[in-house]
C-alpha cells in the first residue's frame, strides 16, 4: 500500500527527485530485481513529501490487516515527524480508532460520521431498481432488506 502511495506522490512531481530514481535504479540490478523494503519507500516519501505540500488519504483502514497496519500507521508517522506540512486523511471503524491514536500520538482529530437511515434506505432501494433480475427477489424480501440493513449500518470515523 506504501509502495503505491509513493507511486502517486511521485507521479504529481514535476520532476523525480534523484534519490528516488537512483534506489529503483539499484534495485534493477539485484538478480530478478525487487521491490524496494519499506523502510526504503518510507524514506521516499519522506523526501518526496518535504519538496510540497502533500496530502495523503488513506480509505477503510480497519480492512487492513492488524499487524500491517500497524506498520502502515507508524510509517505514516516517521513521513509526518519528517514533514510537518504533510497531512494524512484516515477513514475507517470505530474499533482502529486507539490504534490510531497510539501510533500516530497527538497527531489525530477523529470526527464521527453515522449514517442517515433515509439516506441508506434511499440508496438500497436505488440498487433495487437496477437490478437485473428483478424476478429473482418478492416484496416480502425487498421489504426486509430494507427494514434491516439501516439497522446494521456501524459508524465510521474520520482522523
């Protein structure tokens, strides 16, 4: 996921900073070549972040696993102590939350974002309408889609 991050920040670079250039250069040249280790991209970024402005969103953390997420949050962290002008959008569920706040400490506003059930319901029954089978599903199970989805709908967290 870092790999791919930096991947972006670079390719809205005008330029690719030599550092850069020269460690995929290097890496070429290893039999069968590989990727560059993570301490390797979070350094790229670090550099790539320093040169301007940088945001960087990082959608539905909690579906990361735990152990890489943890290194995803603490990378993310040695890029902001490196840039301060680097800022860092995270969504995800409520569980991720102390984790963020432990990895990334004094670093993290968390706002809360629930679901209206009107606006849910309106989106489930839009889904509906396009489905392509329509003789594949009777009111009586519409209506209880409807009815308990709105219901299972967690709330989501910004930082």
């Amino acid at each position: 996921m870092l790999g791919a991050l930096l991947k972006q920040v670079v390719g809205g670079l005008e330029e690719m900073p030599w550092e850069i250039a020269r460690a995929y250069e290097g890496q070429g040249r290893v039999i069968g070549g590989r990727a560059p280790q993570l301490a390797d991209i979070v350094k790229m970024l670090q550099i790539t972040s320093s040169k301007k402005p940088t945001f960087i969103c990082v959608d539905a953390l909690d579906e990361c696993l735990a152990g890489y997420r943890v290194k995803v949050l603490d990378s993310l962290n040695q890029v902001l102590q490196k840039c301060p002008g680097t800022r860092i959008f995270i969504t995800g569920r409520p569980h991720v939350q102390p984790e963020i706040a432990k990895r990334l400490p004094g670093r993290a506003r968390s706002v809360s974002i629930t679901p209206r059930r009107d606006d849910i319901i309106g989106y489930i029954r839009a889904r509906l309408d396009e489905d392509m089978t329509p003789d594949a599903m009777d009111n009586s199970l519409e209506a209880e889609i409807i009815e308990k989805i709105p219901d299972n709908i967690s709330k989501m967290y910004v930082w």
